[in-house]
C-alpha cells in the first residue's frame, strides 16, 4: 500500500510518544508530510512535539519556525460543556468566565484530592523548556479540567459529559481517571479522537487513544 498523508501522520504520531527516541523516523514521516500537505500546522506540531517530548528544544524551535513560514495555522484548543443555562467554552488557563473563582477553587480542591489518591502530573505533556513546578502549573489549567471543575461546581449526580475540539493529552486523561473516582460519577470526554468513559478509576479506551 502507497504510505498516504493519514499513515504518515499516524508514524509521525507513534514517535511523539516514544520520548523522541524515534526522531529520525519521525523526521523522515514529517517530510513526507510536508509534501502531502504543506499547509497541515498538525503535522508541524506534531514534529515539534516529537523533539519536545526528547528534550530537544532547537529542533523544536526550528519545527515551529517551519510552521510560520509555511503559513499554516494551529487550531486553538478548547472544551465545552453544555448546561441548561447553555454551552459553557474553556481554554487552557482560561479566566474569563464569571464564576472564574470557584472554578479555580474547584480545581485546587481537586488536585490536592487526586495527590491523596496517588495522581502524579504527566509532565511530559507540558512540552516547553520549564522546570518540573512550572510544567506542573501550566498542566494544571487545561481547559477540560477548567471545564469539569466547572460542572462539579454545581449540585448534580449525572453523567459528566465535555468535548474538546483536540486529542485529550496524557495528563488529562490521567487526572480524569482518578476524578472519575474521587466524585463518583462517570465521565464522558469526547476528543478529537474517540469517546472516553470513564468511570470508578477507568476508561474505556484502556489508557492507549
């Protein structure tokens, strides 16, 4: 089978989580890319998120530098929530919902329940130069966790359900999990991916999406 943009970017992908040990393949999967699709910013960020996740910051920067001359634009990420009182929009760090304080504070709470229960940060999923406590923070605001602080904010014991319009990074996922847990209640996350269910500590995609 003739390798096409999907197949190449899903190598390209499979080297992101490999801690850029497979950097030359990658390289090779992204050039491929950039013939197929030139103006794609995820195969760019997918790159760049390869060299981040191996430490190295140069190559990085020259993937991201790549992508502004190609002219092509990222997606923003965000995540949603519908309620009665309508749809309420997320993005990572995001402050500008006026019930920003007890979203915040949601999440405080949260956070320190999940360390109890044994929650440790995926700092591998902030891919920036930082030290461990700034990577630590940056992961804290993202905008699904901004989102599902918000609806535990409220009284209710449905189903938990968000969307997002990108793929759920590792840490999320992992803090969902244990949230899933602490409150009891069953969350429904549906990325640019798959659905995620999860419930009692689990998800339905066995922790691999």
């Amino acid at each position: 089978v003739k390798p096409n943009a999907l197949i190449w970017r899903t190598v390209l992908g499979s080297c992101c989580r490999t801690n850029g040990r497979n950097s030359e393949l990658g390289r090779r999967a992204a050039e491929m890319l950039v013939q197929l699709e030139p103006g794609n910013a995820v195969n760019y960020v997918l790159l760049s998120n390869m060299y981040a996740a191996g430490a190295k910051w140069e190559n990085m920067a020259k993937a991201r530098s790549a992508m502004r001359l190609a002219a092509a634009r990222k997606e923003a990420g965000c995540s949603w929530v519908t309620m009665k009182d309508g749809i309420h929009i997320f993005v990572a760090g995001d402050k500008s919902h006026p019930e920003t304080d007890a979203i915040y504070g949601k999440l405080r709470e949260l956070q320190q329940q999940m360390r109890v229960t044994g929650y440790m940060p995926q700092t591998s999923s902030a891919l920036y130069d930082l030290d461990l406590e700034s990577k630590e923070e940056l992961l804290s605001y993202h905008s699904e966790k901004l989102a599902i602080a918000f609806v535990l904010t409220r009284k209710s014991a449905s189903t938990i359900r968000i969307m997002k319009n990108l793929r759920v990074c590792v840490d999320c996922h992992s803090a969902f999990r244990y949230i899933s847990k602490i409150v009891g209640r069953q969350i429904v996350l549906r990325d640019s991916n798959r659905f995620h269910h999860f419930s009692d500590g689990k998800c339905s995609c066995g922790d691999y999406w």
